[in-house]
C-alpha cells in the first residue's frame, strides 16, 4: 500500500483504503475531519455537523462564541495527544499561530505526512513558535512565502506599538487598531498591558474572542465598548481601541493603524505594523529544515508568493511543489512508471546544457532527486536517454550526443 496526498475539497492523506482529511473546505469524503484551527477558511468542516470531526477545545469554543451552530461530531485533541485510526496514528503538535492551533502529523505505516495548517515559528507575546516535526512530506502554508516578507524582531514591533498608542493619545487622538478578531487583537492588548498604562477598549468580535482567551487562562485586561466603562473611556478619549479589520468604528477622533502581516509591504501613506501570526519567508524556511522532509507541498499561497516551492528547490535542495488534486507520493507525482520515465528523461535533457561536457550519474541523481524523482528513476531514464542515442557514455558518466 501507498502513502498518497492530494487536494480534494481540503487536504486528503489516504493510505490503501484509509485515510483522514485536513482541514476541508467541502463535505467530499467520509474520512474522519481534522481541524487545525478556528480561521473559517480551515473550520469549514463544522458547517457539517453529521461529520466526525478532531480539533482542540479551544478551537471549539471559539467557533461556539462566534456564532457557528450544530458543532456536532467534535473529538477533543490536544497537543501531544496521538489517535490511532487502524494503520493510521496522527500526532498533535503545536502550530503557534492562535489560540487552540495544531499541526497534525499522520504517520503511516509507509511514512509519514506533517500538515501545518496556519503557522508562526517564532514567540509572540500571546503564543509559543510552533513545534518542527520529522516527516516524510511537509505540506506547508505560505501566506508569506516571497523574500520581501521578512518580519522585524516581535520586540521592536512592539515598541512602535505602544508608543504610537502613547504619542496618539497625548495629542488629543484615539488609537485605534484594526486586527483580526482572532490572534492579533489579542496580541495588540498584550503589548499595551504589558508596556503602557493605556485601558484597551475592545470592539464586536474582538470583545468576544478576548473573553475566551481569558477563559482558557490568558490575562488580557481590556473591555468591551458596549459597557458602561468601556462608553466612559471612548468619551474621555484616553485609551486605545481594538476593532476587526472590516468594521467601520462610529465613533469620531480616531487614529486608525493597521496590525497585519500585510504592513511589511505597505507604503507610507497609511499607519500599519507588520504584526503577524503567521511565519514569515525565513520562518517558513527554517521550520522546513527542521522537518527534514524529502517532499515539500506547498498551499495557500497567493501571487506574490506562487514561486516559493522553487525557492525551497533551489535554497535547501529538496523536491518541492504546489499542492493540486494531482495524487502526490514520497517519491512524487502518481504516474505510471512509463510516464515517470519520461517525465524524467525530460528534466534531465533540460539539466545537461554544456554539449560535450561530461556529467556524472551521482551528480543528475541528486538533480533529479530535487524533481521529485528516485535514483531508480534516474538510472533507468539516463539508460532510455542512452538507448535513444540522446546521451552517450563515457568511463566518467554521461554527455549529450
């Protein structure tokens, strides 16, 4: 039996006729469902109560405060918990991105998948980095997967924070700072407790999810602003204000700043700090080293960040591609041994560009290995590439004819 991952409706890992979905986004399988974390773009599966699904307690009620009805089919897991499913066994490790938010590491008895889900590799003033995990295949988010995010140190963000806070306030305005409900807001109201004397007004669902944290044992002092104090600081004007990044606050002498990840390629026409709770380009990249993975797939990326599995390619040497609904194995894409063969011959003829230069069969099985390809692979392809009269050998390896 084959180890096999794809994208179908979410992450599916199938190995013979079991397996487990990641984070789906469509009720396509009846595979047991794991949940990385509360974000509605990795919850959806708590749309479909009938499903069984695995995801922290934390997770849970935070989806349960913002609204989300029928959580039917919840599993409690927790970090370092391992839930055996017959031959399959998937490990729960931290991904230190919000609260409640895991990786899951499915171990087959053919290898192993880590799945990251959202994540930050460094500590943040809420949240510990996420854990590395060995693996077989790393599939990796890369919402910051380019060169031009490389995030400032947590530390000096957060002195611009709170003295732009402090500096706003003593010129008459409110600071105001527009966050995700979830992660960064928290993260906001951390910084200003822990180095200001500012009160922190918190608004909608941001008032929400902080009471939760505080719930599940974060000491986050702030208010909503519907409350009798919370209405008595906005008109003394002397704290800041927390708000979601949609909401249009109604109330007037705002200085409003934006807290996002996104604020690193921002320009200077709008107030912003690039606080983020997702890895930035050298995060991702150091937690694929400490994974050790032979494969690298690569998801929710956008345009600024599509080529970031050919940085992987070409930086650490490792096979790297985007995550498609193409079934991807240890060894690569599922083809036929044929088509593998030729897909190999391929890369190889687009490797060897010196005519007359004499390239070793070590030096293209190390090549082709960052394609994707086993030295088998290789082997037999420079072996057709000879028998073609495309390659000739030599005492010393292989040159074009």
């Amino acid at each position: 039996m084959e180890l096999k991952v794809r994208q179908l409706g979410g992450i599916l890992v199938e190995y013979g006729d079991q397996g487990v979905m990641l984070d789906p986004t469509r009720n396509t399988h009846s595979y047991p469902t794991f949940v990385s974390h509360a974000h509605s773009d990795h919850a959806a599966a708590f749309k479909h109560p009938e499903r069984e699904k695995y995801a922290t307690k934390q997770t849970y009620d935070l989806l349960g405060s913002m609204g989300w009805n029928h959580l039917e089919g919840f599993n409690e897991v927790k970090i370092g918990d391992k839930i055996k499913l017959d031959d399959i066994e998937v490990h729960v490790h931290n991904s230190g991105h919000v609260l409640g938010s895991v990786q899951y590491e499915v171990n087959t008895p053919e290898g192993t998948v880590l799945y990251t889900g959202d994540l930050c590799t460094e500590e943040t003033y809420t949240m510990n980095p996420a854990t590395p995990a060995q693996c077989d295949i790393l599939i990796i988010e890369t919402t910051f997967g380019a060169p031009m995010f490389q995030f400032p140190k947590r530390e000096d963000i957060a002195v611009e924070v709170y003295q732009w806070a402090v500096n706003t306030v003593l010129q008459g305005r409110i600071p105001t700072f527009k966050t995700d409900s979830i992660g960064n807001a928290q993260e906001v109201i951390s910084i200003l407790n822990q180095y200001t004397n500012l009160p922190v007004v918190t608004n909608k669902t941001a008032s929400t999810v902080t009471d939760l944290y505080r719930k599940h044992g974060y000491n986050l002092d702030s208010v909503d602003s519907n409350s009798d104090e919370g209405i008595d600081l906005i008109d003394s004007g002397k704290c800041a204000i927390i708000t979601p990044k949609g909401s249009k606050p109604k109330w007037d002498n705002l200085d409003i700043a934006l807290a996002s990840g996104w604020a690193s390629i921002m320009g200077r026409g709008r107030i912003a700090f690039p606080l983020s709770d997702h890895a930035d380009y050298k995060g991702l990249m150091s937690h694929i080293r400490r994974c050790k993975p032979k494969r690298v797939l690569t998801f929710h990326g956008g345009n600024f960040t599509k080529d970031f599995h050919n940085h992987v390619r070409k930086r650490l040497g490792i096979a790297a591609s985007p995550l498609t609904d193409r079934v991807e194995t240890i060894n690569g894409p599922k083809m036929s041994n044929e088509v593998r063969i030729r897909a190999c011959s391929k890369q190889i003829i687009t490797t060897i560009k010196i005519p007359g230069f004499v390239y070793q069969p070590s030096w293209l099985i190390t090549e082709m290995t960052r394609r994707g390809f086993s030295p088998s692979e290789t082997e037999n392809s420079i072996g057709f590439l000879i028998e073609r009269g495309i390659l000739v050998s030599t005492p010393d390896g292989v040159q074009l004819k």
